[in-house]
C-alpha cells in the first residue's frame, strides 16, 4: 500500500489539524482516529479529534479515548487541516459547511464522493486503520502500546476477528507487529464481544425474534428489525446493535443478512452484510447508500412492511441484472 507522498509533507509542513469520523462510530473510525491523533501528537502537533456521537461505552477501554470530544472547535478548525477518516461524506460525519484550512479524506469504502483536497481512497484495504498504520510508518512515528491497541482494534472489527475474506497476508502480518508492541488480543476481543450490557443482551433477543429468512432465487436473506419501542423498552441504545448484523449472517443457508434500525420516527438505518460473492454494496447504491462487496448501508424512510419489501425488491434486480 502506497501513502501518498502529498500526505507525509502537508502533515511535515501544517501545525493544526482536526481528525473526524462518520455518526454512530465503531472500531475501526475511532481506533484509526486516535491512533492518527496520538501519531501527530508524537510529531509535536496541534490535534483535535471530533466524533458527533463521541465515543460508545464498549470502545471506552481504547487508550485515549477521552481526546474524541463530540464538540467541534469551529474557530480552530478555520486554520486546520481537517482529516476525514473511514468516510468521505462529511453528511456522514455530521459536519456542515466547514470553515478550514484543507480537507484530506482517509477511506476505504468504495463509494468515493470528490469531497477533500487530497484523497487517499483504499477500495481494497480491508480498515482505514490499516491505512493508518501504513501512514505512521512512512512518519516515521514509533508505534508504541496505545498506538497499537488502537490500530488493532480498528483491523479487529473490520475483518471480523480474522475471519473475513478481507484477511489478506498483510493483515495478519501488521496484526503480529502491533501485539508485538504491547496489544494482548485475549484482551481487546474480550472488551468487543463478551462485555455486553444486560439491555444489550435484551436488545439482541427482540431481535431475534424478528428474523425472517426470505428466499429470493437462489440468494437467501435474513432480514431484522429494531424499532424505536424495542430500544424504549429494553433502555439499549444505537451503540448497542453494533455486531448484531453478523449473528444471522451465521446461519449457514444465508447469504445476505439485513438489520433495519429505526433512528427517528419511519426512519430507518439498514446495515447490510454477505457472504462470498454477493455484493452488497450495488444494492445500497440502489438506494443511495454505498459500502464494499461484503459490508454496507443505506437510509430509508417508510413503513417497515414497505421498506422491508423494498430490500427483497432490490435483491431481486440485483439478480437479474447478473
């Protein structure tokens, strides 16, 4: 993986920068963040590091987590190079009109709007934090324990643990320095999937129960809802459904697996992911979303019967457009 060269001298060159992520963070923004931010820190540089929804509980355990504030300096940032990362829609990031100095977009997701000044666009890096780790080690930054436990925690949840097809050899290699720099893997996966709350674990059994397997062709889909009154009634919140998308992706006869969330009144967040050569994120694109082949996502607003058709709907052109 290539850094651009225009990245390395304007990070040289600049003092201030601000580093954002997308709304409803998970590991692999807010690990590729902080790492990116203790980095420049280690280079005597000026660094914010902004999410809007700050910083969900289970990713407290991230060293300095406490630098993600979910408040902007906007008079900063007027003389600050704004570092996008793991999205380049700054609609995604919560972020209107910002005054600054320039843009550089950190991404790796397939859909590439021409937000940024500079972009640094991966379509095949399986996490932003592998990019991350790639621009460290052309800044010549030692990537000590806390840079570590973040980057492997950004690669951990982009690849499932290892688990993925995007598990390249490079992967694995970085994943064996950064334990060699002090991440204890036993630890970190323990903190991402066995330290559910109580209303998490509620959260995740009225799911369940609303699974319904669709057979379209010869695709098979597991589609799930989570509604404004499931949330209400088991006192979970957003941050919670994190990982839920993959346990009906479980099932052996499963293709696609599909979770609605309801974010506002018949508004709905749908997180998509598949398995093999389904992709995914062609049918996000349908309705505006975007992602990679395995992984994406899209709004949607409507009646959940109707929303949910619309899902079966899409996958069916997707066939037939093969």
């Amino acid at each position: 993986m290539k850094v651009p060269e225009e990245i390395v001298e304007l990070i040289k060159r600049e003092e201030y920068f601000t580093i954002v992520s997308h709304l409803n963070p998970e590991g692999d923004a807010l690990g590729a963040s902080i790492a990116l931010a203790l980095a420049l820190k280690l280079r005597h540089k000026d660094v914010q590091v902004f999410n809007s929804d700050g910083v969900p509980y289970m990713y407290n355990f991230l060293p300095s987590s406490e630098l993600v504030e979910s408040g902007i300096d906007r008079e900063r940032l007027k003389y600050s190079t704004l570092f996008v990362v793991d999205c380049n829609d700054l609609e995604r990031v919560g972020l209107k009109d910002p005054e600054c100095k320039s843009v550089v977009v950190i991404d790796h997701h397939r859909t590439i709007t021409d937000l940024g000044h500079i972009r640094w666009i991966e379509p095949e890096s399986p996490a932003a934090g592998l990019m991350i780790y790639n621009l460290i080690k052309e800044l010549e930054v030692n990537i000590n324990r806390e840079i570590a436990v973040n980057l492997y925690t950004a690669i951990t949840v982009d690849t499932g643990t290892f688990r993925y097809e995007n598990t390249t050899p490079e992967v694995l290699r970085v994943a064996a320095e950064l334990v060699d720099a002090g991440v204890n893997p036993g630890e970190v996966s323990r903190r991402l999937y066995e330290s559910w709350s109580v209303n998490k674990f509620r959260l995740f059994v009225s799911m369940l129960k609303t699974v319904e397997i669709v057979h379209t062709g010869n695709i098979n889909s597991a589609i799930a809802t989570i509604n404004l009154d499931m949330f209400k009634e088991t006192g979970a919140d957003a941050s919670d459904t994190e990982n839920f998308i993959n346990f009906p992706r479980m099932i052996d006869s499963v293709d696609i697996s599909a979770i609605f969330r309801e974010f506002e009144a018949g508004c709905w967040k749908a997180s998509l992911r598949s398995k093999g050569n389904c992709d995914v994120s062609l049918i996000a694109l349908h309705f505006g979303g975007g992602g990679h082949k395995n992984a994406a996502g899209y709004k949607v607003r409507g009646d959940i019967g109707d929303v949910r058709r619309g899902l079966v709907e899409a996958i069916q052109d997707s066939l037939s457009s093969r």
